[in-house]
C-alpha cells in the first residue's frame, strides 16, 4: 500500500517532464517503468552495455509477440463468437503480420522514438513493427495483461479499422494460387527475373507466376516473398477476368490416365528472403 503510494507520488512530480510526456502522447496512460518504454525504443544497432550486458528491445520484442498473439485471439475470440479455428487463425494472421505493424507503428508516431544508428529504410526493414511488438512487451511488464489489452484494441485494432472488413480482406495470394492450381492438377512455378536497386539502393525483386507454363503475371516487391504474392494477386485478377487465358491454362492438365498426379509448386529463386 505505502509502495503504491510513493509510485503514485513520484509520478506526480515526474509528470511535467519531457520524456514521460511524450509516452504518455504515444501509450495514452503514463508509464510507470519509463526505463521499459526506452529499452523498447532501443534498436539493437544502438546497443548499450550494462555491466557487461548487451542492452536492446530484442528480448522485449519476443515476449510481446507472444503477449500481442495471445491478446489479439482473446480479442477475435469474443468478437466472432460463432467462427471455427481457421477463420479465427487466418484474421489473426491479417492483424499482427509485419507489413501491418509496421505501418500501425508509423501511424501512431512510434518511430519518433526509436533509437537507432543504422540507416533507416522502411522497404526492407520490420523495425518499426518489431518496436511495436517490443512496446505490447514493456507495457505488459509496467502494467500488466489488462492495461495491455487496452492498448492493444484501442492503438493497434483502432489503427486497423473494421475487424469484420479485415476478417474478408485476402492477403496470401500465393497459397490461395497453389491451392487453385492444386485442386486442377495445373503445374505452378514462381520464377525470379531479376533483381534490381530503387533510387536509395533498396534491392527489388522482380518475379513472375508460371502457370502451367503460361506467363500468369509479374510482380515487383522488396523481398522476394513480396514479388512473389505480387505475381500471384496479378495472376488470379488475370484467371478470374480473361476466359481464354483461363482456357489454355486448363488445357495444360496432363491427360485423364495421369490426371491423379498432384501439382508441381517450383520456385527458381534462392530463398523466400
């Protein structure tokens, strides 16, 4: 009780300063363990040594990727309380993948924060998604599970919008084009054409989606992974809209006696990086 007290005290007189401010602008609520909200700023580029220890928001970062995982079921859970398990997964999957986070924290002006002493580049780098994940764990240490599910709905869920919406938004355009030519026995590969430098010499990749042979579209992305679901969007789009291309892609099947046989999936690139 008197250690609740002081805490409560001490904030009061800490309230006017600068740094406890600025998180209470980001978080909504003032923080009790400033230290845990600057740690989860840290970059580990911008690693500090405390007695021999290597300081920086990676340890942060993994546990609120789990506390952000376990929250955001709880959230679709009651949400969508009639939805079976994969429905549940796959929204999941929507709010917390790292393109997401990424632009949550931009949005609510979490890389103002951040400390870091490598170049900077929001194409190529989950930084700012990482910090955020690093903040959900800081928040749940200073304040615990319910002051960060608040956090959560109102910073996180609030930046992305209408769940409902979300919960139909397609994302995996590439699983969904494996499955399609999967279940029509249609052989797909995912071929790297080239890689590129933008202007700030951001590495593009440049891949097309070959279905059953036939060209099905291209796509450009900062990974290849990126590249690859770009060229899988444009190939559906192409499937879904042009009927005689849809044609001479089903005219590739292999005959009736060999129909059994499943799809081939390739990919002529090195690695999903």
């Amino acid at each position: 009780m008197l250690k609740t007290i002081y805490n409560r005290i001490r904030l009061l007189m800490l309230r006017h300063k600068e740094p406890y401010v600025l998180y209470h602008d980001l978080l909504g609520f003032w923080p009790d363990n400033i230290h845990l909200y600057e740690v989860a700023c840290l970059h580990s580029s911008s690693s500090i040594y405390v007695q021999g220890r290597r300081i920086n928001n990676e340890r942060l970062e993994f546990l609120g990727d789990a506390i952000l995982d376990a929250v955001v079921a709880d959230i679709l859970f009651h949400r969508f309380d009639n939805r079976k398990e994969g429905f549940l997964t796959n929204t999941r999957a929507k709010i917390v993948k790292r393109e997401s986070l990424n632009a949550i924290a931009l949005k609510i002006g979490l890389d103002h924060f951040i400390t870091c002493s490598m170049r900077i580049s929001t194409h190529n780098s989950y930084m700012y998604g990482n910090a955020l994940e690093a903040l959900v764990g800081a928040i749940y240490l200073d304040k615990g599970y319910k002051c960060c599910k608040q956090f959560i709905e109102t910073r996180i869920i609030g930046a992305i919008g209408d769940l409902d919406k979300v919960s139909k938004e397609e994302f995996n355009f590439k699983s969904r084009l494996i499955e399609w030519c999967q279940k029509h026995k249609i052989d797909i590969e995912f071929a790297l054409i080239e890689t590129l430098v933008d202007k700030d010499n951001n590495p593009v990749f440049q891949s097309q989606a070959l279905i059953g042979g036939l060209s099905g579209g291209i796509g450009i992305g900062y990974s290849k992974k990126e590249s690859q679901q770009n060229a899988a969007h444009t190939a559906i789009e192409r499937l879904r809209k042009d009927r005689d291309y849809r044609q001479k892609v089903l005219a590739t099947r292999p005959q009736e006696n060999n129909a059994n046989n499943n799809a081939t999936v390739t990919e002529k690139s090195q690695d999903n990086s």
